[in-house]
C-alpha cells in the first residue's frame, strides 16, 4: 500500500506509481485535461497534507479526481465513472481548479 510518507516526498510524476500501490491501475489512468493536474491541501482537515489528481477510467474513458488521504492512504474517487451529485460520473465538464485557502476569498 502506497505510504503517506512516499507521497509527501515523492516527485508529482510518481503519481502513476501510486496507481499501482492502490490497485486501480487496471482501471484508471493519470490526464492532465486541466492545469494543473494535480493539487495538494489539508483536505479533510486533519493537519496532513492530501493529493487530488486528475484520473480517466480507462474502460469508458470517463474523467475524474483521485483523493488520497496523506494521513492514511485511504484513496476517494469522484466521478471517472462513479456518479457524484450533479457532478454526474464524467467530469469533462470541469475548466479549471484551484486551491483556495480560508479566508482568501473577496466578494465583489
């Protein structure tokens, strides 16, 4: 299983590698249909840094995000065939992300 640890030193490319360690390099694969495709926060908010990558399924061609926990290594994935709300199962519809600390936002 791929390490919280390896993740926080490892290079961006070696994201590929983690598909193996997780087990999901038979069905999915690393895009870069936005930039970048990759993006690393706090996301859970439990103090470790977290890596969401840019993913297809590679049956259907479907895009989406892959979630990795750095703390634990438990991996989410949305869309990329797995429905999420309105977001539905394919993200193709996406443009552009951002990180976007708290309090960082003005409204206008």
């Amino acid at each position: 299983m791929v390490c919280a640890a390896a993740i926080a030193q490892s290079n961006p490319t070696d994201f590929k590698t983690w598909l193996i360690d997780l087990k999901i390099d038979k069905q999915y694969a690393i895009t870069r249909f936005l930039n970048p495709y990759f993006l690393v926060a706090d996301f859970n908010g439990d103090g470790t840094e977290d890596y969401a990558v840019l993913i297809f399924q590679k049956k259907t061609m479907k895009k989406g995000i892959l979630i990795v926990d750095g703390h634990n290594s438990k991996y989410f994935i949305l869309g990329a065939g797995n429905a999420l709300g309105n977001g539905g199962d394919d993200f193709k519809w996406a443009g552009g992300w951002n990180i976007y600390k708290k309090n960082m936002l003005t409204f206008l």
